[in-house]
C-alpha cells in the first residue's frame, strides 16, 4: 500500500494536478467573508475561530467580533469578559483567550504587526503548526503547507494511507506530503483549495468522487476504498455526568449567576465544574451522585453562610443534556422562586431572560432556557 500521495505523482502529473485544483477552486470556492482581505488579523481570527467551529456557524461570530474588535490594538485594549462574551456560544473557550493573549504578544514584542517569521509565529498562545502555516501562506505567501483534518484526509484518499492519521509517525509523512504537492507559486490559494476539496467535496462520507477536479490521481479511489478512509479511530469511552444547578429568580424575574472560577492547577476530573461551564459565569453548579436536592442545598448554604434557607422550594426545571469533548452530562436544574436574591461575593444579578449580557457557556444558556420554560412568570416567593 502506497505510503504517500506524492509517490504516485511524477513531475507532469503533479503538474497537471496541480493546475487542476487550483482552477478549480478559483471558479468554485466559496465566498467567504475572510477570503476577501490578506489582512493577517483577519485571517488569524478566522482560523482560530474555525478550529472546532462549522463555516456558517463562525460566519456570524467573526463579524461580530471584527465590528467590535476591528484590529489587535482595539482586542488588546478590551476586558477579558467582553471578548469572552462575544465569543459566548463559539465553545472551546480557551481559543478566545489565546487569542488576546497572543495579541498582546505582537503589540508588545512586534510593535502591532503580525509577525512574519515562523518561530514567531508559533510563538503565540494557541497558534499551532496548522494555524501558522495558513496564516502565513493566504496573508504573506509564504511556501508552508497546511495539514489539518480536512487535507489530512485528502491526502490518505489520493494515497490510500491507512491506518490512524493522528499517530504521530503517519502525521508527520501526511505533512512531508502535503509540503511535495504545494504549489509554491500560489501557497495561499493552494492551501485553501486542498482545505475546500476536504470540506465540500473529499468530505468524510460519501465523497463526491465524481465531480472531483483530481479524482484521476486518487489511489484511494482507484481501489474502491475511497469512502473508508481514512480508517476511523477509537473513540474514547463516553463518561456520564450529573450535575444540580440553582436557577434563584426574585420578583423582577432577575436570577443570580456566580463569577468565572478561580484557575486551578490540579488535573481537572470529568465533572469538574469549572471546566464544565468552560470557566465563565455560571449558575451555582454541583457535580453529584447521590439525592441532588439535598446535595444542592448543603452546597448551597456552605457558599451562602448566613442565608435564610428554610422557605427555600426547590421547583424541579426538566433535564438538560450537554456534551463536552467525551463528557455526557445530564444537568437537573432547580427554581428557588425568593423575594430578595442572596448576596454572594462576586455574584452578578441579571434577568434571566437576558443572561447573555455576561460571558457565559452553551451549558448555562440552556439551563437558562430550561428555567425559563418551566416558569412563563417569575416565580413567586414563599412567605
């Protein structure tokens, strides 16, 4: 079996290859709001938001940030929580932290300006070999191959590569691969056309072969295993996990929602709750085993010492269900219907309809919305 593509391409057929891709993707690509600048901010923003992201689902996000944040000055200058607030829904929030972290890196070390060298480049929180090499090819035209899921598996197609792609050993032939079939006179524009073959086309199931631009170099196809590959990896064992969370709502319908956990070093354990809610604002959350109300009200008094707890009525709100990377979580949401919030250090009161206004994870809004259909009205408080 073939170990890489570039072995079954000669000097006029990885011509001819070439020549086809990139006029292909020139006439179909799609449109794309960051395929129209070189601006590297812009492309840096698009590459960090579609790392785990859909197209149209980073579409909105990435004008919304860019209104906001035109430039790494006005990103730089901003509240952490307003970047986390925008990026609110994106998940994966450690992207939009890396993201301010490395923009105060080039205002700080490289006067504002993206830099151009590649050490620097990878230098910067959260910008990978991938995201690098992307960058600096559509923004600068710099002669690096991208390899991400997406070329990954054109490539296994066209060289009938088997096996697990991400074993360290496989990934490193895939990249030495992708950097033979570059066309160094159009890095960037090639780059984006091995990247658009893998996403609308060389798609992970029922590929469409039949109108692939270089469907005559494919080994895989040529073998009939086109559609099995690449082989698929183990998944990891799903782990279950559940969670009580206390949604209080006064008479104005305004709920309490706790402040970003603290960062913590230990390894965090699969219901560990600052991970969870992705370390943003958050209802009070307990990971528990036993009889979740009694759990909820003992967790509850140790973080409210002093708050009257007797009239409390926990009113049960539905189950929400959630997944975080191999998490399946299963969060029961309790209404406590009072007159007057508690006060809790650092805690933020905001209607429950609008909990948005804060930066929150995808977990708290649908407990927010689970809440809210289980009371049309503000709760009423027990007197």
């Amino acid at each position: 079996m073939r170990e890489c593509a570039s072995t079954m391409l000669n000097g006029r057929e990885l011509g001819t290859f070439r020549k086809q891709l990139l006029g292909w993707f020139r006439q179909f690509q799609r449109d794309l709001p960051w395929r129209r600048t070189k601006d590297p901010y812009r492309i840096w923003l698009s590459e960090i938001m579609l790392q785990q992201t859909r197209v149209a689902a980073a579409i909105p996000y990435y004008e919304r940030f860019l209104h906001r944040f035109p430039d790494v000055h006005a990103l730089v200058a901003a509240p952490q929580e307003e970047v986390l607030r925008l990026w609110s829904g994106l998940g994966y929030y450690s992207r939009a932290r890396n993201l301010q972290k490395a923009a105060q890196q080039i205002v700080a070390k490289h006067g504002g300006q993206f830099p151009t060298r590649l050490d620097d480049v990878l230098a910067l929180p959260g910008v990978g070999n991938y995201t690098a090499a992307a960058i600096l090819s559509i923004a600068f035209g710099e002669k690096h191959a991208v390899l991400d899921g997406n070329v990954a598996r054109v490539v296994a197609r066209l060289g009938a590569i088997r096996g697990d792609l991400r074993d360290s050993q496989r990934w490193q032939e895939l990249q030495k691969t992708a950097d033979s079939l570059l066309e160094p006179k159009s890095p960037g524009d090639w780059n984006q056309a091995m990247m658009e073959l893998g996403a609308t086309l060389c798609i992970p199931k029922s590929p469409q072969c039949l109108i692939c631009p270089v469907a005559k170099f494919c080994e895989g196809r040529r073998l009939g295993i086109a559609e099995s590959l690449p082989e698929k990896r183990k998944k990891r064992t799903t782990v279950p996990v559940t969670l009580v969370a206390a949604v209080f709502v006064d008479e104005k319908g305004q709920t309490l929602l706790l402040p970003p956990p603290k960062n913590l070093k230990e390894k965090a354990a699969a219901d560990h709750v600052p991970t969870l809610v992705s370390k943003m604002w958050h209802f009070p959350t307990l990971s528990v085993t036993g009889q979740p109300t009694g759990d909820l009200v003992a967790f509850l008094r140790k973080i409210m010492p002093g708050v009257e707890s007797r009239k409390w009525q926990l009113v049960p709100a539905g189950k929400v269900r959630h997944a975080v990377t191999y998490r399946a979580i299963t969060l029961l949401p309790f209404l406590i219907g009072v007159k007057n919030l508690p006060r809790v250090p650092g805690a933020r009161q905001v209607p429950l309809s609008d909990i948005s206004s804060l930066p929150i994870s995808n977990l708290t809004r649908k407990v927010a919305r689970a809440a809210l259909a289980a009371a049309s009205v503000p709760a009423k408080p027990r007197e």
